[in-house]
C-alpha cells in the first residue's frame, strides 16, 4: 500500500519511471505519448537537454536565497523578459514567481484588493468571475471558481463571489446570432452584474482567455475582451486575465490576451512556465497595479517562502529561450491547425462528438449523448474518467473533464500536446483516441 495520499485512495496510479520526449515511460517499459503533457503543464515533452542543462548550472550556483534578504539573477532576468513580451499597454510591470495556478490566483486577487486601498478606494473588495471556469484548488481561487462541483465541499469556508455567463458558443449561442453578437450579449452581462453589485464595491473580474480544465478548451468570440475591458473601464474595475493554462505558447502567442488585442492589469501564468521543469507561477501585475503600490504603502502585502525560486526561474527562462530558439510557436501553430483538421476528419460527423475546438496546441472534444439536442451523458457513466482510463491503457495520456454543473454535465477530452509534436504524433493522438472512444461509447450508441 502506498504511503502517499493519492487522490483516489484505493488506488495507486501507474508508476512513471522516465520521460522520453513527447513520451512517458513506466516501470513496465509501456511508452504513453503525453498528449495533454499532463494538464497542459509539459510544453517542451520530457528530459529537454537544454532545460536540464540550465537546472544544473544554475544549482551550481545559487539554489535559494530568501526574498526578505535578497534578490537572484534568474529571477531579476525572467521577469523582465516576461514584461518585454507583455500585451500592449502592459507598461512598466512587475512580476511575482510564486509555486503553483492557485497561489498566482491568490496573489492576484490580493494584488486588486490591495490596490484599490492604495488608491483609497477600500470599498471595492467583490470579485465576479464567470460559470464553469476554473482558477484554482486554493480557497481563494475555489472561490472565485465557477465549477460547481469542486466548490460544493467546501463551499462555507469560500469567500463570497458572483459569476456571470462564460463565452460558450456552443450552448449558449442564439439560432441566428451572429458570433459578435453573442460575445457582446454575454460580456455585457458583466455590466449588469457591476450595476446590480454597486461599482464601487467592485475590485476585479476574472476570466480565462480561453476556458481550459471545465470545457475543454473555450476561445472567446470577436470582440468579446474588447467589450470586457470596456465596460471594466467604464466601472473602473480590475481585469485579471487567468493565462495559467492557456498561456506562455500553448495557444501559439505568449499571452491570448495579446492575441485578442485585450489589455489586462493583472496576468497569472504557471504550467508552460516551467514546463513541469520546476514548479513555477508568476502573477504579473501591471504599471497601474504596481505603480500605485509603489506610490502608496511601497510595500507588497503578500509573501510566500519559496518566492523568486533561483533554480525554478532559471529553469523557466531556459523554456522560453527553447520555444524562441526551436520555433515552437510556429510550431504550435502548424500543429495546432493539424491537430484541429484531423480531429474534424476523424470525430467531425462522430455521433457522440458534438464540439471540436480550441486554439493551437489546446483542442477538445465535448461529447454528447445526442448531437441534435446537445444532451450530455449523465454523470453517473462517468464518461470522462473512463475515457482518460482506457486511453491511457492504449498508451496515450489525455485530459477528460465531466460535470461543471450549471445544467450542463457534460464531458470533454483535452488535447495539449508538447509543442513539439510532428505530423507522426498527431496522427497517432488522434488514432489512438479514436480507438479509446470506440471502446468507450457503446456501438449501439454509435
Ligand atoms: N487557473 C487555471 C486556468 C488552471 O487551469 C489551473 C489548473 O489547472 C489553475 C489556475 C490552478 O493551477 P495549479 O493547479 O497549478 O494550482
């Protein structure tokens, strides 16, 4: 019996021994290609020299020294590149490296708390977040969660939040209705929520770019960000852009808010950050946050032990000098358009497949029990972790969610490849996962 307190405690998961590339192996020798590099985490596959070779040199060095006392090369470097390749308007930013998601998210929402103290505005202290959307296991970012289902446990001890309607096409688009239309029908559900709520008790709202662990992969529609800023603008609320899975390549641009020409204040990353390297985040704060910081109290009222972590941050500067110097978002992008073709080749008339979507490296399925109602299977089938199972027993590691509740349990596979994937990987993701769905969804269904 082991010892660890794994999430299922009445099983032990498969023991990985090795990272091969785009593959993991396990004490078995059985090669699993790491179609989702885990929950998106793994942009550069596994035992990248380049990454390794900057760990070592850097532990060679300096390892750790703390914040209170000092600061290290690597982390003074990485958040400077960060800030160069911020989107417009960005300005002159500062950034925090913390652990984990769900510590930047914490981070960010004390970062817009304590700035509208700064400014002396100690009223707006509300967050609004939207539906279905995922920031996180810490309490602070549970909260601010829209899955229902894995705020229900501890729903007593959350802070209290309000959501407003993702940009889920899909479900929610009206016959008739324009994309555009339809992002600007549901951003501007986050103007009402401002009204009803008072703005002057408003700090932040909070979205994924594209919508990653609850729907599988959920890009915005034109104009959607561009109306969010506005009427963020308009309330003088904080955007805080949650880029922990979708950003740093994965969706082919560094940062998605860049490439919806949207200007957040805050920005969280983590997963391609370190590409499971090391554990790192950062939270990004804006000249507006950390300029009225600086030129308030001057102090950050947040801290952590493990912040500015030398070796993690060298490790993450070595990712992205790989991403710039292998191509990869060229890459991402190529096989991106790839991956979403052949999956529409193979699913697109599927009669269980209702959605296939997403943006560069980060695709989905949504599955239905019935494609002209949309209707998802019931949870009870426990589609998605069947699904994940049997495809990890045909060698292919993907990331099924179910069940965000809302009135729609529905379920959804996750694609996020290492960005250096071929034209061979994407054929053998897409036959494999085939393969899985065939012996998942019952032929009488199909
Ligand atoms: N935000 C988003 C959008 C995520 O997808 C996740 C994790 O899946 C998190 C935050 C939390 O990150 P972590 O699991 O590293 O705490």
């Amino acid at each position: 019996m082991s010892a660890v307190l794994h999430r299922n405690l009445r099983s032990t998961p498969q023991l990985a021994l090795k990272g091969d590339g785009v593959y993991l192996v396990d004490a078995e020798g059985r090669r699993y290609l790491d179609a989702s590099g885990g929950a998106a985490v793994s942009c550069l596959g596994h035992g990248h020299p380049r990454v390794t070779a900057a760990i070592i040199a850097q532990l060679g060095k300096l390892e750790y020294a703390h914040t209170s006392f000092f600061t290290n090369e690597p982390s003074e470097r990485l958040a400077q590149m960060l800030v160069d390749s911020a989107p417009a308007g960005f300005g002159k930013g500062r950034v925090a490296f913390l652990g984990s998601g769900s510590e930047a998210m914490e981070a960010a929402l004390k970062l817009a708390r304590q700035y509208f103290v700064e400014i002396g505005q100690p009223g707006r202290s509300r967050f609004i977040s939207r539906r279905m959307s995922y920031h996180g296991n810490t309490l602070g970012a549970l909260a601010v969660g829209g899955h229902a289902g894995r705020r229900a446990l501890y729903q007593p001890i959350l802070i209290e939040t309000s959501q407003i309607a993702p940009c889920y096409a899909y479900r929610d688009q009206r016959a008739g209705e324009t994309e555009e239309a339809y992002g600007l029908r549901v951003a501007d559900e986050l103007d009402a929520e401002i009204r009803r709520l008072g703005p002057e008790t408003v700090a932040a709202f909070i979205a994924e770019p594209i919508v990653g662990a609850t729907l599988g992969s959920v890009p915005a529609m034109p104009g959607y960000f561009a109306r969010i800023r506005e009427i963020c603008d308009r309330h003088g609320v904080l955007f805080i852009a949650d880029e922990v899975m979708c950003g740093m390549g994965r969706a082919g641009a560094m940062f998605v808010s860049a490439q919806e020409g949207v200007r957040p204040d805050i920005i969280t990353i983590a997963k391609g950050l370190g590409a499971g390297y090391q554990p790192i985040a950062a939270t990004m704060a804006s000249e507006r946050v950390a300029g009225a910081i600086e030129a308030g109290s001057g102090l950050l009222a947040n801290g952590h032990t493990y912040m500015s972590h030398a070796v993690a941050c060298a490790a993450s500067i070595a990712v992205i000098e790989t991403i710039e110097a292998e191509g990869l978002l060229d890459n991402v992008q190529r096989m991106g358009a790839l991956l979403s073709r052949r999956l529409n080749e193979a699913f697109g008339q599927h009669p269980h497949v209702g959605d296939i979507r997403g943006r560069g490296l980060l695709q989905s399925l949504e599955l239905v029990a019935d494609r002209d109602s949309k209707q998802p299977f019931a949870a009870k089938e426990g589609l998605a972790a069947r699904i994940k199972q049997t495809a990890q027993g045909l060698g292919l590691i993907c990331y099924p969610s179910s069940g965000t509740a809302d009135g729609v349990n529905g379920d959804h596979v996750l694609l996020a490849p290492p960005f250096t994937i071929d034209a061979g990987h994407v054929d053998e993701i897409v036959e494999t996962l085939g393969a899985a769905l065939a012996a998942t969804l019952p032929a009488a269904r199909s």
